[in-house]
C-alpha cells in the first residue's frame, strides 16, 4: 500500500521539479534576447559613432588640406616675397653702381673740363702770340718791300702786289727785238745791278715771266715769250742767284701792257716781268701769279 503511494506521489514531484528549468530557460532567453538587443544598440552606436568619426576624420582631412592650401599660398608668397626682395637688392646694388659711375663721371667731366679750360687758354695764348709774331713778320716784310721797291725802282718800273712786287723790263729798260729771245749785251749791266739786289733776298721767291707782241699765232708766242722768260731767268742764275728760288713762264700775247698794234705799243709789250714773291704766301707749292 506504501509503495503505491509512492508510485502515485511520483508525477506530481516531477512537474514540480521542471518549473525551475523552465523558469532559468525563459531567463536564459531573456537574457540573450536583452543580450542581442544590447549588441544592436551597442552596435548601432558604434555604428553611429563611426560615422561621426568618419565624417570628423574627413571634416579634419579637408581641414588640412585647406591649411596645407595655405602652408603652400604661404610658402609661394614668401617665396615670391624673398624674390622680389632679392630684385629689389640686386636693383638697389646697380643703382648704387649707377650712382658711382655717374660720380666718377662727373668727376671725369669736371677734370676733362678743366683741362678743356687750359688747353683753350693756352691755344688762345698761342694763338695771341701767332697773331703777334705774324704782325710783326708783316711790318718787317712791309718795310723791307718797300726799301727793295725803292731800290729796284731806280732800275725799272716796279710795283708792289698783295704777294710782293712786281719788276717790268719793258723798251725802256730792256728792248726785245721783233721775234728774237736773247738779251742783248747793252743790257747786261741793268741785269747785273738788279741780280745784285736780289741776291740780299731771303725768304723769297722769283719768278720770270715773258711776254709778246700781237704778231703771229698764240701758239707761237707762248713759246717765244717762255724763251725771253728763260733767257733772263739764265742771266740771272749765271751772276750766282740761286736757280731753286727761281721759276719762268710765259704768257705770249695775252696780257698787253700797251693796247694797240703801233710800233711803240707792241715794243712795250715784249717784255719780261720779274715777280718777287714771299715764300710764305704759295699756294700748293705753286706761284700765284700776279696781276
């Protein structure tokens, strides 16, 4: 009778024995289901926050690179800054370059001016003295022109030019016959007493110029007057004037000293003139010769 009690008590302590499980079971779920919905949460904040990290991160990247936008404008400018600065220098250093060539041109200036000044005064003080010596040579040949026109104006007919003087030996101191070039023997003493003056002549020069009458043909009368140039030239070299100083021409016919064709006239136009020149007052190394 015992036994079958217990055998009857038996399912009743079986269904109390499995509320506890049960009950643990349920909490277990709740647990894990608290558990996972923690995780969700949890996991949607770190979702969240690393989103916001993200987009902190990237706020901060653009960030920087703005800055490093700025480092570089930073740097460029300073670059271009140091640049113009290093121009600015190079230009102050050929300014001041400049500066002290002007200076030491001025300077140059000056001195070159200042010698200018001098050598202009001592130009012009030379000059002055020039002036003078040439005065003083033109009055002493002035007054030794006018004692030779004297003395060779009591021979023949001489009168003064702007070269010098100017002797003519015409028919009435020495008579060329009609067509002939030699000088004849009665005439030889006024050559003689004219040489003897013109030997005393230094400085000058002597030209013998011969003329013709009207008779006969230019080209003929050229030769002819060269001819009595020549012959008075030759008188005067034999009696020790030296032949250097001494040159001849003629001119012909050309020139008449007497228009006409009467005997007289053309007598006076054969003739030889005798120019004493100054040696100064050649042209070229040629004579002027004078009128």
């Amino acid at each position: 009778m015992m036994d079958s009690s217990r055998e009857a008590l038996k399912p009743d302590e079986r269904g109390l024995g499995d509320a506890p499980a049960k009950s643990q079971g349920k909490l277990a779920l709740a647990l894990g289901v608290i558990a996972i919905a923690l995780s969700l949460v949890l996991g949607f904040v770190y979702l969240i926050s690393v989103r916001r990290l993200e987009r902190e991160v990237t706020r901060l990247s653009q960030q920087t690179e703005g800055f490093s936008r700025l480092v570089e404008r930073a740097q460029e400018q300073s670059q271009m800054l140091a640049q113009q600065a290093s121009q600015a220098a190079a230009n102050a250093q050929a300014a001041a370059q400049q500066r002290d060539l002007a200076k030491q041109a001025q300077s140059n200036s000056e001195v070159q001016a200042q010698l200018a000044r001098q050598q202009a005064a001592a130009e012009q003080q030379k000059a002055g003295q020039a002036t003078q010596q040439a005065e003083e040579y033109r009055q002493a040949r002035e007054a030794e022109l006018a004692q030779l026109q004297q003395a060779l104006g009591q021979i023949a007919e001489t009168r003064r030019t702007a070269m010098g003087l100017v002797m003519t030996l015409d028919s009435k101191s020495i008579r060329f016959d009609f067509d002939k070039a030699n000088v004849k023997p009665e005439y030889r003493d006024i050559l003689n007493r004219i040489a003897g003056i013109l030997m005393t002549l230094k400085g000058y020069t002597i030209a013998v110029y011969g003329y013709t009458d009207d008779i006969g043909t230019q080209t003929y009368n050229l030769q002819l007057s060269r001819r009595r140039a020549e012959a008075v030239r030759d008188f005067l070299v034999q009696t020790g004037i030296s032949p250097t100083i001494m040159s001849t021409k003629g001119f012909g016919k050309s020139d008449p000293r007497i228009p006409g064709n009467s005997e007289q006239a053309r007598a006076a136009n054969r003739r030889v003139e005798i120019a004493i020149v100054d040696s100064k007052i050649l042209t070229n190394g040629l004579l002027v010769v004078p009128k």
